[in-house]
C-alpha cells in the first residue's frame, strides 16, 4: 500500500507548547543566555519545561519516564552568572529529555520494549554524563520503538507518538519522542542516537536540525560501542544550528576524540565557496518522491546562489550494502533476543519481544550462515567510502525517499513482512553514514503541499563536522522558509521554520 494512502481513525492537527512563559521562543542558547543574565532563573525555565510536557504529552505521547523532582532540585542548585566569570556550563539550567535508550541513574532503561526489567538503572552511562557536563537539566526520558529498530516511534498496542505537526503522521524514529518534545516548543533540545537514521529521519519528520556525528566523536554505550560494526553515535535534536553548534563543543570540552580532528565551537557560515555534490535517488531504492524532490532541488539552487559549486553526483554505493545492512540489523535484534537476560538483566522476558523485533532475529537465524561476508564487507564500507568520496566537498541528498507516513504505515503491530518491506525504501539514504562512520546533517528546507517538514541532508568525510556546520548556519540564514511560521511568538532570528 502506499505510504500516503495509509489511514487511521485521528483527526490530524498541529500540537504546540509554545506559549509566553519563562522559555518563550528561546532555544537553548537563548534560554541558557538568559538564565546566566539573571532575567530568568533555571527553576522557572525548568518549570516552564514540566508544564508544558504535562500539556502536550497527552496528545503526543512522547515521554516514557518523567524526572521532575530531580530536575526542579538540579535547577535549584543553578545560580545566574551575569559576568560569566564562574566559567558555567555553556548550557546550564537549560531543560531536556534523554531518550529510553541511555542509562541515566535512577531511572530505568526500557529501550521501548515491554521485555526489559522495569530497574532503574544503578550509574549514568558515558554519554549521559558527557551530556549532563552541558549544564542541562534532564525533566524526562522520552519514547522510541523497541530498540530502536524502525523509523518511527509506534510501539505495540497503539501506543504511538504523534508528530506534533500533523498529529495523523510519523514523528519519525527512533528518536521520536525526543523529536516531537523539541519541535512542540515542549523542550528546547534533546537526546537522540542514530545506528541507521534514527536523529536524521525524526529530524527531517519534525522540522529540527539532527547532526550525526562522525563514530568516535561522542561518548557511546557499551552495548553499542562492542558489536562487530558501532553503528550508533550519540547526539541530541535541536531548532536552531546554534544549539547543536554549542552542544558539539561543550561535549568535545568534556571528552574529546582522540582520533578525529576537533570541531570547536562553530558560530556562523565560512566564507569559503565549496563544491557540493547533489544525488537525489538512492541507487538501493525506488525514485524519490516528487515532493522530496523539489526540497533537494530548491537546496541545490539555494547554494548554488550562494556561491557554492554544485554539481550532480553519483555516490558509489555497493549493490550489496541494503541487503548486508539488513542482515546486520537483524543479527543486532538475534542478539537482543536470545542474550536478553545477559545484557539487560535478569528480569528480561523474551515473550514479550514485539513483532518486529522477533521477525528480524528469525530472518537473521535462518541467514547467519552469511555472517562472515557481511561482517567483513561492512567493516570495509569506512576505508572505502573515504577513498571513493566524489570529488566534492559535501553531498547533498534526501533525508528520506519519501515524505513522512501516515501513522500506521509503519505500525508496530504489522505483521513482520510488511513492515520490513516498507521500512528500507523509506529510509535509503542514511545507513551509509553509520557503516561508514561519516557525518551527516539533517535540515528542515522543505514542506509538503499540506505544510509539513521535509529534512534535506548534507554529508561529509569522517571528521568533518565543522563544514556540515557551517553550511548549516549558511542555510539557516538563506533558508525561504525562515520565519514563515505563523503565531503569536516571533520565530527564533536565524531560525528554520518554527511550529507555533
């Protein structure tokens, strides 16, 4: 079936928190701004966040566990620092959500999925603390799909969460929950991690910026970071190219990679004219649809004008890698299943695994025999995606084959065969980059014909996150869809599109 000829018995409309409070328009930056000014205190911006959740989370259901008392004595403990000289945290006092997928002590780990143990988890994972080192201020965790698997955030049972958008379609996944928090206006930025799209694609659903970092740049997990390929980075979803600016930088301060050149903070556009390469199909799945198009057309000649050389590329993308990327994902969901209780604790009940997730360790069970070849031709896909990188500085691709779906197409009570025939056509363009290590970055630079975001990628050699930076706060600037939302609060100055 079509993915826009899906339907569900909602009627679709916009969800907004936005509303004249201690965090107003701000995004990250401006709320941390004005807390360290002394205009605002960070319990009234961590307020502002808890009730604003409290107000939208029944339609989109994108909270898995709330942290309020822990996040109000948090803020508590955050004074105003007018002259800067205390050297706080760049982004201290500023509310947020960690996804259901990092271990964050005290509360538990569920990964979306109805088998793990409800335990709160006994330590803050590595990433978690290099987050927390921003000065954030966590008020809860937020949904994904059972582990993460799919591209949107459709948990068994009808337990969905909704694009605050169009509340009929994708949040996107698996950073969902996130994804619908941050575009609402609920939170200013978030947690995310992408083993296959998973900040990208809620990014590109939502209207938000989602950078996947280069593999090493942030701090992991070790049930992530020890499979055969690590294709899962850590990073957050944000509104403003700012913000996720900022969030690079203090995370670098804290914990820097070792074997990657630093980013450092990136405050604006270069003036540097570089050569963009542009593909708009995927050679592994079916032609784009006529509406992302247009969005990758339209960027193209933004940056054209812009100075930059662009050109039509063809990235060389081996036949082979769909069908080896599927065959790793499900050799992941094998492992999930059948060392459930080893990895995730005692309490793990394995006939509560969802239908997804245990189609794919079948599949994986019956094509375990193609292990070796897959293993090794995807740990080759980094070395050689660098040496075959077109002779460009950047390429300039879809987010996504098609438009967000419709709630449901996607669903996690489908049956397993539909659901995994629809997913890759949808999601062609993004688990190059989590084989390969490279960085990619999501921008909102396009709408449906009914409004709707549409996210346009831009991706780079391993270690370039600065470029994908730069031209981010380039298009930020030029973008046509700046301050084109309607309401009460102006949008952000230099902001994407804002849902108000």
């Amino acid at each position: 079936m079509p993915y826009e000829q899906v339907r569900e018995d909602h009627e679709s409309r916009r969800v907004s928190a936005y509303r004249d409070d201690a965090l107003g328009s701000l995004d990250a930056t401006g709320v941390a701004e004005e807390i360290r000014a002394g205009r605002i205190s960070a319990t009234e911006a961590v307020e502002a966040a808890i009730a604003r959740v409290a107000a939208v989370d029944p339609e989109l259901g994108a909270t898995a566990v709330l942290d309020t008392d822990r996040a109000r004595e948090r803020a508590a403990a955050i004074a105003p620092d007018p002259g800067g000289a205390g050297a706080q945290a760049p982004f201290a006092g500023v509310p947020t959500a960690f996804k259901d997928n990092v271990h964050v002590a005290g509360l538990p780990v569920r990964m979306g999925s109805d088998a793990l143990p409800d335990r709160p988890a006994t330590e803050d994972g590595a990433f978690v603390r290099q987050y927390l080192s921003t000065g954030v201020v966590p008020v809860a965790t937020t949904t994904c799909p059972p582990f993460g698997w799919t591209a949107t955030t459709e948990r068994p049972g009808g337990r969905i969460t909704r694009n605050p958008w169009a509340t009929g379609y994708s949040s996107g996944g698996s950073s969902g929950g996130s994804a619908a928090l941050v575009a609402s206006g609920a939170l200013p930025i978030a947690h995310g991690n992408d083993g296959g799209g998973s900040i990208r694609i809620p990014a590109a659903a939502c209207g938000l910026v989602g950078l996947k970092v280069s593999r090493g740049r942030l701090q992991g997990d070790p049930s992530t970071d020890q499979t055969p390929i690590p294709i899962v980075v850590n990073g957050v979803l944000t509104r403003t190219v700012r913000d996720t600016a900022a969030f690079v930088a203090a995370a670098e301060r804290h914990q820097p990679a070792r074997k990657l050149p630093q980013v450092g903070l990136v405050e604006g556009p270069s003036s540097r004219r570089r050569r963009i390469g542009v593909m708009i199909d995927s050679p592994l799945v079916p032609p784009t649809d006529s509406q992302t198009r247009e969005a990758v057309e339209g960027a193209a000649r933004l940056l054209d004008g812009l100075g930059h050389d662009v050109t039509d590329v063809e990235v060389p993308v081996p036949s082979f890698f769909k069908t080896d990327f599927e065959d790793y994902w499900g050799l992941l969901a094998l492992a999930s299943a059948k060392q459930g209780r080893r990895v995730y604790g005692e309490g793990f009940d394995a006939a509560q695994l969802d239908p997804f997730t245990l189609g794919l360790a079948k599949r994986a069970t019956k094509r375990l025999y193609r292990a070796p070849l897959y293993l090794a031709r995807l740990a080759a896909v980094g070395p050689v995606a660098q040496r075959n990188f077109p002779a460009v500085d950047v390429i300039l691709t879809p987010t996504l084959a098609h438009t967000t779906p419709r709630i449901g197409y996607l669903s996690g009570d489908l049956d397993f065969e539909t659901h995994f025939a629809r997913l890759p056509d949808y999601v062609g363009f993004t688990p190059l980059h989590n084989a390969s290590g490279q960085p990619s970055i999501s921008l909102p630079l396009g709408r449906t014909d009914d409004g709707r975001p549409i996210g346009v990628m831009l991706s780079a050699r391993t270690g370039q996150e600065r470029l994908l930076l730069e031209l981010a706060f380039e298009l930020e600037a030029a973008a046509p869809l700046r301050g084109s939302s309607p309401g009460a609060l102006a949008p952000q100055d230099g902001a994407f599109a804002r849902l108000d």
